[in-house]
C-alpha cells in the first residue's frame, strides 16, 4: 500500500515547471528543469549515488553542500554535489568512485588573476541572519554585496521553493517560505547585490576573500566583512549510518520544502530537538507513513512545565507551532519514543531496517530495551555544529562552549569578531535559531552602517531597540526549548570497533583507537595516521568525534588552535576553475 | 610537578620527533644505545608532517638558478650520499613494522623551451659525471614514456631511481621502530633549557628535567632556537612554503615530475591523490603565527601544475597545508658532533631533507654508538661554516 505514495508531493500553491529528460548511469529518467539531480533521483527511488573508499555506496548526507557524499559525475566531469547541482536536459549523471577518472583537457581560457571587488559589506550566507543584515545596512545606503552557495537565497530556515515549480498562490505557502520571500524580495528592492552558487574556497584576509561562481573566479576585498554561514548537523556514528537513505533531517527536509518530493515512503525520525518533531508533522501532511519519532530527550515531566511557561512567555507562537506538530502527529497515530536513539541501521545497497534502542543518561543504549523497524528512509537530526571554518581561517578569536570541543566565535553585541572589520553573526556564534539570528542581523546591519560613518534613518534607533528586545525574548526561548529538550551528549556511543567515523576516508573507530593507541594525543596526529579528517569535507564529521576520542589530558588546551586547522579550499574548488 | 625534577635519565636524548629525530633515535636504539626523544608537540607535528614525500635526486636549475659554479660544483658533490639516501629507504622498507608506501617509478623534470632544455642537459651532465643514472629524452620519448605531460613539452631529463614515499607515515614507522627496539618518547613537552653537567646535558622541559650523556638536536625548523640555548650558533635560514592536495584520481601519473624552470614538483600518491608543491611561498597567519598558505601561490602553483598536466584542470583541490623548510648556506646538511661542545651532536637538514632523513639519522647514530661510518661525514660538520 505505501508504495502507491507518489513520491511527488502536491501542492495548490505551486505549479511543476517543464520536465527534463537525463540520464543516470545510462539509464533515462526524467526531472523537473530547475530541480537538483540528487531531488531528480530521489523521486526515481535512487539513493546509492556511487561507492565511496570503503566500498560501500553512498547517498544524500547532509543535502547542503558540506559533506559532499552525493558527488557525482555530470557530463564527464566529477564531483558534482547532486545537492546542489540543477539537472538540465541531455545530461548525463554517472556514478563515481572513491578515485575519480579525469576528463580529457578542454582547451584553456587565458589565466588571469582575478578581478578585486570592493562592496562596502561583504555578506557571506543569505540565511536570515545574513538577509536581515543586508536589508538594514542597505536601508541606511550602504553598497551590500551577499553570496550564498546554493541556487536560491534564504538558507536552511527561509529555504525557497525551487525554480523547479512556480509558485501560483503565494498567500497558500506556509509562513516560513512566505517569511523569506518577503525578506528576500526587499532586499533585492534595496539593490543588495544577490550572488548565488558563489562558493567561498578561501578566507585569506577580510581583504582577500576568495570565491567561484560558475568557474569564474571574484576576490572581494569588502570594507566590511559579515559572515553568517550557519551550522551542519553534527553526525552520530551507528553502524550502518553510511547506508544510502540513512540522512540528516535537513537533507531530507530540503528535499520535502525546496523540491517537493519525499525522501522515502516509510520513514523513521529520531534526533534531537524540535527540527525532527517539525519535518515528522510535514512529511505526515505529505501523506508519508512515519513509523516513529524518536528523541533522545526523556518525555516531558511536571517539573518541566515551568521551562514550558517560560518558553510559551517568550516565544507564543514557536510554542502553538510545537503543539501543533505534537496534536499532528498523535492524530496519525506516530509513535513519539524518548530516552531512545536509533543504535543500528540495516540492508545491504539502502537501509531497508533500523533499530532503536532506550538509552541510559550517558547516552549508553540499554541492553534488551531495543526494536527493530522495517523502513526505507532514516532522518537524523542531534542538533547542529558551527560552520565556522572562515572565521577560523581569518584568525577571529573563539572559545570552547559547551564542554564537547564545539568552537564558538567570540564576538560584541553589534557581532564584532577579534579581526577587525570582520562581524561573525547568526547559528554559527551561539546556536539560537532563525528568529534571533534575524534580530541579530537587523542589530549588526545598522553597526555596520554606523561604522561605515553612513547616516542612519529616524526610524532606526526603534528598529534597533526592538530587535534587542526580541533578540533577548528568543534568547530566552532557546534556553527553555534546550531545558525541554536536554539530553545527554551522544558522540561515539552507538559505535562498534568496525563503525565508520570518517565517513570521506573510510576510517573506523578500530583504525582511531589503533592510532591512539600507538601514541597519537592530537586530531592532527590522529589524521596523519588514519587520514581521519582528510577528506573532502575537511573534517566537518569526523573531527568532533576524534576529539571525543582523544585521552583527555590536562594540559592540552583544547581551543581555537586544537582541532584541525582551518585551511584553504574551505570547499573543494576545481583546478580549471582556479588556474 | 616541579621543572627542576629529574624525570628521566637516559644515554642519548634526541630532541625532535621528526624524521630526523625518530631515524636518529631509530638506529641508535638498534645498536643497543639507550635513547629518548622529547618533542613540543606530536610526531611528524613539524615539516616531517608537511613535507611532499618526495624521493628525490636531480638537481633542480630553478634552485641552482642564483649560485656561482663552486657552490653547484660542492653541492653535485652531494649527488652520491642521495643515491646513498635511496638505498637507505629502500631497505627501510623491509625493515619498518608498516607501509611507507615508497614507490621509485621514476623522475621526469620538463623543459618547455630550448633554453631550458639547454639547463637540463647541461644538468645532465653534471649529474652524470657524479654518477647518478640519469638522460635527457626528447619530446617523442616522453609522450612514451609519460603520456599524460603536455604536448609541448619539448624534452625532459628522466632519471629512473626517484620516487616517493608517505612523509606522515614514515616518520610514524620509524617512531613505533624506535620504539620497538627500546627508545623512550616524551610528547608534549617543549625543551626550555639546555645546560652542561657534569656528565654530559640538562635538558628542562615542563614535565621536568632529562638528563643524558649525549645530546642530539634534531628540531627540523627549532633546530637553531634549541642549539642557541645550548650557546651553539646553527647557520640556518627559514621560509615557509605550501603544498597542495587533489581529490583521489584513478591512476594517470606515474612518475615524480619536475619542471626545469618553474616551481613545481607533482605526483600521485598511492591514495590517488596528486599532491603539487615546488617550495611555493607561503605565509605565518597574523594572528597566531602558524604557517598559513596564500592565495597566489595556489594560483600560481596551479597554473604550472595544469600547463604540464592537463588533465587535472578537471581534478579538485580537496587540501592544503603550509609547513617550514629550513636552508644551510651550502645546501647540505649539517651533521655530528660540535666539535666546541663536548657530547653535543646535530642533525639538521637543506629543503630535501626527507629524502636524506634515514641516513642522517644512521650517520648521527654511527657517530654516537662510535661505530664505523657508512658515510664520511666530514662535509656535514657544523665547523665548515665556522672555520
């Protein structure tokens, strides 16, 4: 029966655009023009996207361009992110492995060095923290040029509708689209410069910012500096975690909000916090079968109504949102399961079971308290790491925040860094959500404006005075929200000896704690050994958990120069597109 | 714990833990001498974890380009201790506990004009006539030999003996070896000070105070720092250079290949990946002061790579790093004792000094075991700057 789920959703606000013919591996399948080629083959059942160092087959991870699973060859030319790359008619998608074959030289353009660009402000990332800067610093006159590496500008929370599909009935979109739309539309009205598929590869300087959009290589050297680059989800090690159709809430809710296609038709949620309660309540209204919803939180006790009360005072409407999912999923009769995690997933070319296990205060699953699911499709969501390699890499100050290693940017209020002209605003600071990053944008946009010595609008100073009053009521939203979700700190501890932990290169806990074993204290002597952190994600997976895995000694700071240094590509960049 | 308590007692103490130090404290633990190393940071944590890997013997015109003839003429001379050097790691090979994954296919250094195929064949020459096996092959030859080098390319030298190995594993390898055969490691813990004894150093780091009778300083780029506290001048120069990673690739390039002219050194490593190097110019981060790599050296360094191999315009560039190299004013290396300083050895390198590694340490370790030496190092003695 589930399997008459279309995996196309329907929308009366939209409209599907033209369909295009590709293929894959040879095979022709169809798309819609405008849709990523990962969202093309998702809708044809295809997870397994091609074998990676281990051997084993990957498919969609993180679905926003940082873990670079999804790669693919596209017209003879490899690693493309299927996450990010749009499908176009004649293509052909081929699966690659760990090696990649080149193609034939192309003739060469001439190298040039490229351009510099002087924006007065520099806006890296048009999520809302990053938009909402952009609109201020703008309303007050200043010369705002925004890049974000994906198709569409509004990031993980505002995430638009893809050119794949028109919209038809705007007023029919649900209110965090509408809320970007709204936000994107005056931006562009104010004459900010949108640039998107920019991919920042190198934070040399504030004045030396290095990016590629569409092979062309730009260098802006901005007055100002504004990074919002947001957060990944961190990763949790189980076995069977690499399996095609085992990926992060946020790849699979851009598939569902940006193309309108399912990622499975029985899914498992399990997780952390209230994203994967939000994505379960959507793909429910998708007509999805969710099996269950698991968190690693216990269930919400009397105690709690206190956090409860202070979370509804500050933010009543996240709170009616977050009933609202609950109401919608005990209607469908989903399953929420606490104190639990999934500790296992299961099948050979895609996850076809998982198992999920109640687990004790530390996180340890519980012998003889687990159960096995059949489903096709398992979302992760255990909450989210800083995306802060430029910061890093502009040499800005951090400090360790939560007791796991987890970097976070020392920044004022207005969002200034410790490198001058350089602001550092948004999730990738302090992980507060949307609504306090667009506060803070708000803030930090007329700074900027003031520190440019621009004249800054009457209204200004209420607009201020309002978004630091709203910036402190979801300040306080997120420490109950946290309070209500409070949950203990799960890393390595679903792991076996034979589990990935490097997910790019393929290492093993086992490869890890032979390296430590045989005398390495560092992630840098851990990645000298066993290519741990290595890859083509630099570490954005593996390094916490390495961390995680280090002895702790007393006398190794773990600070902003612990970890793996930030360096340059800060994404892969392609040779022809640099030289 | 009080710095001024003595934590260890040893014969020899090697300080650094990068491929000089661990082939150093290699072999004299093999010849039964008792050795520890103290290290600031982890093993390989220095240049030996930076370094391209390279296995490496022509003399290279582009680093040659500003000497007069008696400096090329004294450091040809050097021609045989590499070949020497290349022994050395082929039978460390068999003999380290892991793979270092050394693979000798071969060096290929490219001329694109007529001019520099003059400098290769003069270079030929002089190689020759110190008994390296190296030739010159004309443009036809190389599409044969290499057909992944550019069409233009119009002739390159070829000397069949070079290659490379895993620098990171390597220095690993020759640690866990040095640890096998008995030596003692201390990580983590910086030297502060070196002063006499009675009989021989005092070495004082935070974890406390080494006492040995015979000192190494072995430091790699903190070589000159360390034997200054110990009142000996190092005449070394400094520069900071980068190295850069491609994606894994199916096999295409076999060989280790040179440019005659241009920075570039590139190969693929066992993994797949092309790594591209040459001693391009990198940079300290403002901030921390830690080697940092620089946009127009990637550029740059990437524009070279991709005139002599095309085919990787299609490769990405995954990594890159920044490491220190250090420079003797003769390009050799300074080695054994001090002859101003009773029980105080020394072994530091020229840029090229994974390739001399193993054997630098061998001879140190000959010298302070008082076995008979493999190699006259009579031309490495500190006192040639001095005297």
């Amino acid at each position: 029966m589930t399997n008459s789920v279309a995996l196309r959703v329907d929308d009366s606000a939209l409209r599907a655009g033209p369909r295009v013919a590709f293929t894959f591996d040879g095979a022709p399948l169809h798309g819609l023009q405008g849709e990523t080629i990962a969202a093309a083959l998702a809708v044809a059942g295809i997870a397994a996207l091609g074998a990676r160092r281990d051997g084993t087959q990957r498919g969609l991870w993180c679905g926003m361009g940082v873990c670079q699973e999804c790669i693919v060859t596209v017209d003879g030319m490899p690693s493309r992110r299927a996450c990010m790359t749009l499908i176009a008619a004649g293509m052909a998608v081929t699966t690659q492995g760990y090696a990649v074959s080149l193609p034939e030289p192309s003739a060469r353009s001439t190298f040039s060095t490229p351009a510099v660009q002087q924006p007065q402000l520099l806006v890296v990332g048009a999520g809302p923290a990053g938009l909402a800067a952009a609109r201020a610093a703008a309303l007050c006159g200043v010369k705002v040029t925004v890049i974000d590496e994906r198709a569409a500008p509004g990031g993980q929370y505002f995430k638009q509708v893809a050119k794949s599909h028109n919209v038809v009935a705007a007023e029919r979109l649900d209110a965090q689209v509408r809320a970007g739309r709204d936000l994107i539309a005056e931006v562009e009205r104010l004459g900010v410069t949108v640039l998107r598929e920019a991919t920042l590869w190198g934070a040399f300087g504030v004045k030396e910012i290095a990016v590629a959009i569409d092979g062309v290589q730009h260098v802006f050297a901005p007055d100002r500096l504004l990074v919002a680059p947001g957060v990944y989800e961190r990763g949790v090690p189980v076995p069977g975690w690499t399996l095609p159709g085992y990926m992060t809430t946020g790849a699979a809710q851009t598939l569902l909000r940006a193309y309108r296609v399912l990622p499975g038709r029985r899914v498992l949620v399990a997780g952390n916090g209230p994203l994967n309660l939000q994505f379960a309540a959507e793909l429910v209204a998708a007509g999805v079968d969710v099996v269950a919803v698991v968190d690693a939180a216990a269930a919400p006790r009397m105690r709690d109504i206190a956090w409860l009360l202070r979370a509804a005072t500050s933010a009543p409407g996240l709170i009616c949102d977050g009933l609202r999912y609950r109401a919608r999923l005990r209607r469908a009769g989903v399953p929420l399961i606490h104190s639990s995690a999934v500790i296992a997933a299961h099948g050979e070319v895609r996850v076809d079971a998982c198992t999920v296990a109640r687990i004790d205060a530390a996180g340890r699953p519980i012998e003889g308290r687990s159960r096995r699911y059949a489903v096709d499709t398992v979302c992760v969501g255990y909450g989210f790491l800083p995306s802060n390699e430029i910061p890093r890499a502009l040499g800005c100050r951090h400090a360790v925040h939560d007791g796991r290693g987890t970097l976070s940017t020392l920044v004022d209020g207005d969002g200034l860094s410790s490198v001058a002209g350089t602001y550092v605003i948004g999730d990738v600071v302090a992980l507060a959500g949307a609504h306090a990053a667009r506060c803070q944008g708000t803030i930090t946009g007329y700074a900027v404006a003031r520190s440019l010595g621009q004249p800054l609008p009457a209204s200004v100073a209420r607009e201020q005075r309002d978004a630091r009053r709203a910036l402190s009521r979801h300040l306080a939203f997120q420490r109950a929200l946290w309070h209500l979700f409070a949950a203990p700190a799960l890393d390595l501890q679903f792991a076996t000896t034979e589990t990935i932990v490097c997910r790019c290169e393929g290492v093993t806990r086992a490869d890890i704690d032979h390296a430590l074993a045989s005398g390495a204290t560092t992630s840098g002597a851990v990645k000298r050994r066993t290519r741990a952190g290595m890859g083509r994600c630099q570490g954005r997976y593996c390094a916490p958990l390495v961390t995680a895995m280090l002895p702790a000694a007393a006398d190794s700071p773990r600070d902003e120069l612990s970890g793996l240094a930030p360096r340059a590509p800060v994404k892969p960049i392609r040779i022809g597109d640099l030289a | 714990m009080h710095s001024d308590d003595v934590v260890a007692d040893t014969d020899a103490l090697v300080i650094g833990a990068g491929i000089y130090g661990c082939a150093t404290a290699y072999f004299l633990a093999r010849f039964g001498v008792e050795t520890m190393v103290v290290d600031s940071g982890d093993v390989g944590a220095g240049a030996s974890g930076a370094n391209a890997g390279n296995l490496h013997l022509q003399l290279s015109p582009f680093s040659l380009a500003n000497k007069n003839p008696e400096w090329i003429a004294e450091f040809a001379a050097t021609l045989p201790f590499f070949m020497a050097a290349l022994a050395l790691w082929k039978r460390l090979e068999g003999e380290l506990d892991c793979d270092i994954e050394r693979r000798c296919p071969g060096g290929i250094m490219v001329a694109e004009n007529e001019h520099q195929v003059t400098l290769l064949r003069e270079k030929v020459a002089l190689e020759r006539a110190h008994g390296l096996s190296v030739e010159m092959v004309d443009g036809t030859g190389l599409r044969r030999l290499a057909p992944y080098i550019a069409p233009h390319v119009l002739a390159a030298s070829y000397c069949p003996d070079e290659g490379m190995a895993n620098a990171l594993l390597a220095v690993v390898g020759l640690a866990n070896g040095a640890r096998a055969a008995g030596a003692r490691m201390m990580l983590d813990a910086a030297v502060e000070g070196i002063t006499p004894d009675s009989a021989g150093w005092c070495v004082y780091t935070p974890r406390g105070r080494i006492r040995c009778r015979r000192l190494v300083i072995a430091a790699g780029s903190s070589s000159a720092a360390l034997a200054a506290l110990a009142g000996v001048k190092l005449p070394l120069s400094h520069r900071v250079i980068q190295m850069i990673a491609t994606e894994a690739c199916t096999p295409f390039i076999d060989h280790l290949v040179y440019h005659a002219e241009s920075r570039l050194t590139l190969k693929q490593v066992a993994n797949g990946n092309v790594l591209i190097g040459g001693g391009w110019e990198a940079a300290r981060d403002p901030v921390f002061g830690k080697p940092a790599v620089i946009a127009d050296s990637i550029r740059s360094s990437l524009a070279v790579a991709r005139t002599i191999v095309p085919r990787l315009a299609g490769a990405s560039v995954i990594r890159t790093w920044a490491g220190p190299n250090i420079y003797t004013p003769d390009g050799r290396p300074i080695l054994g004792p001090v002859r101003s300083h009773p029980r105080l050895f020394v072994a530091v390198c020229n840029t090229y000094g994974f390739t001399l590694g193993p054997l630098c340490g061998l001879l140190v370790a000959e010298a302070i075991a008082q076995r008979p030496a493999s190699y006259d190092l009579a031309p490495f003695a500190l006192e040639r700057f001095t005297q």
